[in-house]
C-alpha cells in the first residue's frame, strides 16, 4: 500500500512539473553578431539582416521579427526579396542559393526554408563559370538572374529553382555583340552587377569587372547597347530609364544616356570624381531617387580621398545644395533608401544604414536630416556589457520617471516615426513593466524595457560625471568645422573606447519602490542614486571606506582610485548621485545588496565588506576577510596585466634562446621537443577534463581570493533566539565561508540622529570551501523573504515570524539548509557529486501553474559550469526540472546569465546580443505575428515540378491547410463558389482546392 500511494504521489508530482515548468529560448534581444548582408521589401516593409554564422532575420513594426538559420555553416552574403512577395532569397559564400518564405501557421506567420540550389556547370567547367557574383530578383517574381565569375549570366525560374537554360546569357553571346575593337583591349572578367529598366522589365544592364556595361533584352535576346567604362563596382538606373549611373574603383561615378544617337553611345554624359583629384577610394553603392519638387537626391558609398580619409566609412547625400558626408561609426555593410507614398514611389523619406555595429535611420524629410532613434537593433554593446541587473514590476509612476528622463536625452533625435512598419504584432500586452539594467565598460548604466519583444531603450545614466577623467566633456561636441571638406557628419552610437577602465560597471542594484539605485564600480566605488525629475547642479558627498583596516604587511599594487569632483556638477535630470562610498584598497566591487527601507547598502570586494548607512552618511561596520596567502588580492586586475605582459616577454626570450640552442643542436632536442610537446599535450587534456570529473572535496584555505566576497543578503530573521528576529546581514565568500551580523535600528523617530549598529551574530564554514554563490532566508511556511517595501506596498504578504526560519547556503557544489537561530545542518543538495557540475549562477523565482491561476512554486533558479539550468525546489531543496541552455564552451555566455523573479533569463550570446529564455509555462514572452502578402500578388505555387538539382523541403497538411485559409480569406469571401471551394478544401483534396481559388479569386 505505501508503495502505491508514493507511485501515485510521484506521477501526480510529474504532472504538477509539467504544469509550473517549460524551456524555451524566445527571442533575441540587441544587434546581430557580424552582420553580413541587407535587405528590403517596400511592399511588405520588411528589413533583412544576414550574419556571417547563416542566420537570417527579418524585422517590421516593433514586436514583428522572425529568425531563420541555415542548415550550412556559411556566411550570407546576399539577401533579396522578391518583388511583392512574401518570399526571399539569400545566397550563401559556399554559392547556394535559398528560398525563404513567410508562411501563415495556426493565426501567425513563420519564416521557413523551402528550397535550396547550386547552379552545376558543364562537365569539366571550372568553379568560375557557375560562383555566383550578381543576384538580380525580376520584378515579374518569377525569374531569378545569376550573374557569375565567369561572366555568364543565368536565369532561374522560382520558386521551383528550376534553370531556363534557353535564356541564359552566355558570355559568348556578349562577346559576339560587342565591337572587336572594344575586346581586344580587355577580359571582360566578372558580372560586377545586375539591374533592371524600370520601365522595361524585359531589357537589364548587365556590368562586368573591368567596366563594360551591356543593355541587354531578355525577350529579343540581343544587346541593345554597350557603355565602356573603368573598373566598375556598382550601377543604378535612373526611375525614367533615360540614364545609368555607374560608380568605379577610382572614387569617380558616370551618368550614362540611354538609347542616345549612335555616334554619343560610348561617351559618358558627366563623369565626375566628388572628393577631389587625389587617389581616392572606390565608390561602392550608387543610388539616384527623383522628387516631385526639386533636384534628386544622389547618395553613394565610399569614394573619400585615400591618403586622408581613407580610414572612414562614410555615405555622401547630395541634394541641391545640401552635400553632407556621414561618417559612420564602423565598416559600412549596405544601404536603402525608404520612399514616401503608399505605393512606396515618392519623395525619399529615409536613409537606412547597416553597419557592422549598429543600424543607423537618417530621416531625409526633415531640415538637418536628424537620425531616427530605432526601438529595436539597438547596439547593446556601444560600451562592453560588464554586468547586468533585472527588476521586474515596476510601479508605474518610476516608470514614468525614466521614461520622462530618457525623452530629454533624445531630444536630439528626428520626431518623425519609425519607418519600417510591415506586418502585426499579436503578442498580448505585457503583464507587467519589466526594467534590464546593463552596466558598461564606460561607466554608463542603460535601461532597457524589457516587457516585450522588443528591448526598447528608455534612459541611459552616466557615472563619469561626477568623476575628474581624461575626457573633455565638450569632445566630439562640435564633430565638424565650418567649411570642412569633406563636410563630414559624425553619426551612430557605437563608441566601445573607454576614456579610463576604473569607471566600469561591476554591480547594480535598483529598489524600485523607493527609487534608490546603488551602482558599484572596478575601482572600489559605490555610488548611490535618487531619481530627479529637474537638472540639478551639487557636490557628491564622499567616505572612504578602509577595508583592511590598518592591517600591516599589505600592499596594494593595483590601480588607484577615481579622483571625484569637488566642486558642484551639473547632473541632468534622471538618476542623480548623492553619496559615494569608496573602498581602500580601490579594487573591484564583487558584491553589493541594498535594502530602501532601512536605508543601508552592503558592498564587498576581494578584501571584505562593509554596511554604509546613506540616510546618516555614515559607515557602519567594515570586516575584513582577506587571508595572509591572498596576495593575487592585492594586485588588482590591471597589475595582474603587467604580470602577464612580463611573463609574456620572458617566454619570448626563451624561445629566442632556444631556436639559437637548436640551431646548434637540432638532432639531439628533436626527441626531447616531441616528449616535452606529448607531456604538455596530456596536462591540458586533464585541465580539461578536471572541471566534469571533479567530486566534492575539501579545498585547501590556502587558495587564492579565499576572502573574496561573492555574495550579500539582507534578512529580518531569528539569530539570537526564538522569539526574537531582527534585521541582519549576511555576506559569503571565495572560501565557503558565510557571516552573519546583526543590525539594530533605531526607532522611526530617531532613524536620523541615532546611529545604526551592528555586531556579529553567526558565521559558518563550509567543510569542502567552496565558493559561497547565494543566500536566501525562507519563513515560517519556507518561502522566501519578500523584497523590502515589498509588504509595505501591499504587493506580498507578511512573512510568518510564527514557526522557525530556515536559511539555504548555495555553494559552487552544493545547496545546503540550516535551521536558524542555531545553525544546524537540516539537509542538503550535492550537485557537483551528481554529475560534475558547479553552480555558476543563482536566482530565486517563482512559476505560476499554466492550470491553475492561484497555484504556484518558489524555487531556486540554477546556472551550471556545463550550460544547463535546474529548477531546485523551496524549502526541501529537490531537484525538479534541468535543461541544456548554453553552451559549455561558451563561458561569457554563462558569466553574463541573468535570473528574472519569473522564471526567465538573459544571456549574452554575443557582445550584441541577448538570447532570453523561459523555464515557466505561464511567464513567456515570445513573437506572435503576422504578415500577410501584398494585396495584388499572387501567391507562389507549392506544386511546380522539381528540377533536378534543386531541394524542396516538403509542406505537412497542417500547414497547407493554414496556407489555404490564408489564400481564401485573401480572395472574395462572399463569392459563393469560393466558398463552396472551402468546404470541399477541408474534406478533400488540398491541390484542387488552391488551382480552384486561384481561379475563382482572378475571375
């Protein structure tokens, strides 16, 4: 009977899992990693992005986005899509071409692959003949045209990938119609580049390497014309089709006329060179859009002087007058340009710019063409993200504090809206307002609304003001003279110098009921915060901390502190300092934990920690925990650069004497190099495989960094007696050692003039010494403490002072819990003698039932050194759920982890990226939407012939029968026969149903 009863008991604990606890990675926050390739569809209003890893992603309106990978591990050098369609293409460096396309599935769009080619060239043809160079998507949508490196030009028909060999353009035909004279003097190389008449789609331009430009007619299958130039890198023809342009090597561009008399057909109608008569460099991109009043507007890519400005990235807009030379921030990717109009033919709106950091919107509409602030592709790594602080449910009036602050910040920016709208977003609204916080290598702290999809930048908060450094702060201020030439115009965001490597970010904690944020630095500062809704100009008040306090013997070889300001600073509305506490010896700030209520901030660096009490400006208590064996600990981070730089130098002198001593004695060391590389060889595979096999076991107290304080934790808890609880402090360290103080307060009325004391009360040491990662009190009924001013603000109930406390110590290897006040073992977790993992990071969470909405589970949200996430259950610290996330290999990725309060996280899966995942059934945040195809296209068929040489990726029924509806609502619902089409599509036959509503919608 107690057999069956744990049975049932075990299933029923199962199903409740399934019910609390999901993995998902959701969506990816930031800007892609090595952005590869642009594209744009004015009809769908869609931008495209591929990255040198194959992934392709696709964004419209905030909230709209769709990722694609490729199954090759290949960099996309090419994305196009075709013409008033829902599909595109992208060509890949290993010369395969991709079809994608959004595809309706259960009310929301998805991003498939359905089909993949390589152009194959006759036996024996060298790879030459079919490396694509040139993609050109026909307007017609059906035709794809491959221009070459060995200069033929191919056509493709899509979406079957199907090769019209009889239309193909040979690189014989070209020749045969090109004057003798003109080929005698050159090879014609490679397709350089493709582009259609815009008022006659049967005739392109087809431009090879060395500069020669042939008109050719698709139907007629003849040159039209030929226009001879220099090394050609781009072309663009004019919206009337009465011109061409073309841009070279040599920093100049040419106008062509079309179809002119035949003696003016070889010569250029304008050549010029915008940038002078010195060598300059190649010219790109080129594009000409006409406006209903004025002169054109004509930008291009490059061109700038070699020798002076060679090393900028810029783009030129000319229009009338107005020449302006944007200098971009890094290497320039691609460009377009968005037009007005609902039919996407008018006055050009908006410059869109793709650099390898960053997307940067020119608004071309408005006097000055200010940038457009983007809410998405945001560079999160403008400075390099050094940690990262996530609060979840922030009351609304804070929010709109930040929010407040931030529009004055952007005050710089066009207040024209985004412009790249395609598709519908269909999540629902966020349940709550959600703040990401990352700290920057500069000294900045950013916050991000993480609600949603999108994470939207909202306020950026700068800590170097309040500090003396390097910087002028009127730099880059004035980024061009009156009268340069080039008149360049800086632009974009993306700066990851930074002027002193002590202002970087180490820890942030914001209190979102009090609106106290305490941010703590790389050079022993802590900084605390209050919102100010005005500008306000005052001194920060500073103490200096000892943490050593006075110990003889040590000396700190690292860096030294920041010089603050003395006299007052002009701090901008927003979060403005008012109290900064600065640690002797200045070293990293490794922990910090702040409680608004009783206005107290803990801080801890490799030395020890101490409680600073900011309502009294006044230091509390200070202990050190340094240890005599911890000398790396008084090195600091950038002594320990030096070290590595000498050490570096005597290992280059050893390899320096020992070529000379092999020189001499080349026969008799060879043995003993290849012995001497074996041994080294097997040390580093066991350094590898230490980690997975290690077992828990005792670690010596004479390790490094023992006294380094990992983590800190306010309690109202019991550690006298029984009967009494009061507030306390807990702190743990490098060497499994935790303390705990307690804190007395003075009463309410006398908070201000008494002072705050402190006393230790308990201190344990774990047996095995491993690294102390968290610390969490739970209550009488074991949940968790609640947040302070959490009860205060009615949002949690009061924790139950009725029955004991519990707290539960999380180490590197185990998790272990202690009955307080007396601090005796109860149980405990050992994850590293499981399977070899050690905890990395540690989070609290809680997970609502998707069943049941008054239900749900506190638990231990954990991050392991091999990626994977468990889920440990609160108070009897059980297993429950692990899951594979990061990648073991990938250790930024797993440093970088953030736990949310429900169940989510971020990590940096690039400097520029977050990936944010789920471990809760009821706290997702994913893309939910829908594109749908332009109003007179006409959906690709799905049941083309396939030729051979071409992979189709098959279409289940389920989605087919999404696709129908899809078509059928698209064609007349109230049409009876259409209808009829319906039912007999849901019973029967899907192929007949879309050939029958095809033809029912067209008539």
């Amino acid at each position: 009977m107690k057999r069956f009863r744990r049975h049932a008991h075990e299933s029923q604990r199962e199903r409740l899992k399934q019910e609390l606890f999901h993995f998902n990675k959701t969506v990816e926050h930031g800007f892609p990693h090595q952005p590869s390739a642009l594209g744009y569809s004015p009809s769908l209003q869609l931008l495209a992005i591929g990255t040198r890893s194959g992934a392709i992603k696709l964004y419209g309106a905030p909230g709209v986005e769709f990722m694609g990978l490729h199954d090759e591990n290949a960099a996309v050098t090419q994305v196009h899509f075709m013409p008033h369609q829902v599909e595109l293409v992208t060509l890949l460096d290993d010369n395969s071409l991709h079809m994608w396309t959004l595809r309706g599935h259960k009310g929301i769009s998805e991003l498939l692959e359905i089909g993949r080619f390589m152009l194959t060239g006759p036996p024996g043809a060298p790879p030459s003949v079919t490396s694509v160079t040139a993609v050109l998507a026909h307007s017609s949508g059906e035709l794809l045209l491959l221009g070459t490196e060995g200069g033929h030009v191919f056509v493709v028909e899509v979406p079957g990938f199907r090769e019209l060999e009889e239309r193909n353009i040979s690189l014989d035909q070209i020749t045969n119609s090109i004057p003798d004279d003109y080929l005698g003097r050159r090879n014609l190389e490679h397709v350089e580049a493709l582009v259609e008449n815009p008022i006659n789609p049967s005739q392109v331009v087809i431009g090879y390497g060395r500069g020669l430009m042939v008109i050719w007619d698709l139907e007629k299958k003849n040159a039209v014309q030929h226009l001879p130039a220099t090394q050609l890198e781009s072309m663009w023809w004019t919206e009337d089709g009465s011109h061409i342009l073309s841009s070279h090597s040599d920093g100049s561009y040419c106008r062509w006329r079309v179809g002119g008399p035949e003696e003016e057909e070889e010569e250029e109608e304008k050549s010029d060179i915008p940038y002078g008569h010195f060598p300059c460099k190649a010219i790109s991109k080129i594009v000409q859009l006409p406006t209903e009043e004025g002169p054109p507007f004509l930008l291009f890519n490059g061109g700038m002087p070699r020798a002076s400005y060679g090393d900028r990235h810029c783009i030129t807009v000319i229009h009338g007058k107005t020449h302006v030379a944007l200098d971009f921030t890094s290497r320039i990717i691609d460009f377009f340009v968005i037009r007005s109009g609902p039919q996407h033919t008018g006055d050009p709106s908006a410059l869109v710019v793709l650099v390898e950091e960053e997307v940067v919107v020119i608004d071309l509409q408005t006097e000055g063409w200010p940038v457009i602030q983007t809410p998405y592709l945001v560079p999160l790594h403008s400075s390099a993200i050094t940690c990262s602080h996530h609060v979840s449910a922030i009351p609304l009036k804070l929010w709109e504090r930040i929010i407040t602050s931030g529009e004055l910040q952007n005050a710089h920016y066009s207040k024209k809206p985004w412009p790249i709208m395609g598709g519908q977003n269909l999540a629902p609204d966020p349940p709550q307002r959600d703040l990401l916080l990352t700290g920057h290598e500069d000294g900045t702290v950013r916050f991000w609304d993480a609600s949603g999809v999108c994470l939207k930048p909202m306020y950026t908060l700068r800590t170097a003001t309040a500090f003396h450094t390097d910087a002028d702060p009127n730099d880059n201020m004035n980024p061009s003279a009156e009268g340069e030439w080039p008149p360049f115009r800086k632009v974009g965001c993306f700066d990851p110098y930074s002027d002193d490597p002590r202002l970087g970010i180490q820890k942030i904690h914001l209190c979102k009921y009090s609106g106290h944020l305490a941010v703590a630095g790389t050079a022993g500062q802590i900084l605390m915060l209050e919102p100010n809704d005005e500008a306000a100009e005052h001194t920060v008040e500073t103490k200096v901390v000892d943490l050593l306090q006075g110990q003889e013997g040590f000396r700190w070889k690292g860096h030294t502190r920041l010089n603050v300001r003395e006299d007052p600073v002009e701090f901008p509305a927003g979060f403005q300092p008012f109290t900064l506490v600065q640690c002797q010896p200045p070293a990293v700030v490794t922990a910090l934990s702040l409680h608004s209520e009783w206005k107290l901030v803990a801080f801890g660096t490799s030395h020890g920690f101490g409680l600073f009490d900011y309502q009294q400006n006044n230091n509390v208590f200070v202990r050190c925990t340094l240890n005599p064996s911890d000398q790396l600990a008084l090195e600091g981070p950038l002594s320990r650069v030096k070290s590595i730089k000498k050490s570096l130098r005597q290992s280059f002198r050893r390899i320096r004497r020992s070529r000379v001593s092999l020189r001499k004695h080349h026969a008799n060391n060879a043995a003993k190099i290849q012995e001497a590389n074996a041994r080294m060889e097997a040390e580093l595979a066991e350094m590898e495989l230490a980690p997975v096999q290690r077992k828990i076991e005792a670690r010596s107290s004479d390790d490094s960094f023992t006294g380094l304080v990992r983590t800190l934790y306010f309690a109202d808890t019991f550690l006298s007696d029984s009967t009494h609880h009061t507030p306390s402090l807990w702190a743990g360290t490098n060497g499994g050692c935790v303390f705990a103080y307690m804190i007395r307060l003075p009463a309410i009325e006398h908070r201000a003039d008494e002072p705050v004391t402190a006393q230790p009360a308990k201190e344990i040491q774990l047996m095995h010494r491993a690294p102390v990662l968290g610390i969490v009190v739970l209550d009488g009924h074991g949940a968790p403490l609640p947040e302070p001013l959490e009860v205060a603000h009615d949002l949690a109930r009061s924790p139950d002072m009725q029955a004991s406390h519990h707290v539960v110590v999380t180490s590197e290897e185990q998790f272990k819990v202690f009955t307080l006040p007396k601090v005796s073992s109860k149980m405990k977790l050992k994850l590293t003698a499981v399977d070899g993992s050690r905890v990395r990071r540690v989070g609290v969470a809680w997970f609502g039932s998707s069943r049941t909405e008054d239900y749900g589970e506190s638990g231990l949200v954990v991050l392991t050194n091999q990626g994977d996430v468990h889920v440990v259950s609160l108070p009897h610290v059980k297993m429950q759920v692990h899951y594979p996330c990061i990648r073991r290999e990938d250790v930024s990725g797993i440093a970088s982890c953030v736990f949310t309060r429900q169940g989510q996280g971020f990590y940096l899966i690039s400097p520029s990226e977050f990936e944010r995942f789920s471990l809760s059934t009821r706290f997702l945040v994913e893309p939910h939407c829908l594109v749908e195809p332009p109003f007179h296209s006409a959906p690709l068929s799905q049941h083309q012939p396939e030729p051979d040489g071409a992979h189709r990726i098959p279409q289940d029924g389920e989605e087919a029968e999404s696709t129908a509806r899809s078509i059928m609502e698209h064609a007349l619902l109230n049409d009876e026969k259409v209808l009829q089409e319906i039912q007999k599509s849901l019973e029967g036959d899907q192929t007949s149903f879309l050939e029958n509503s095809m033809k029912s919608a067209v008539a």
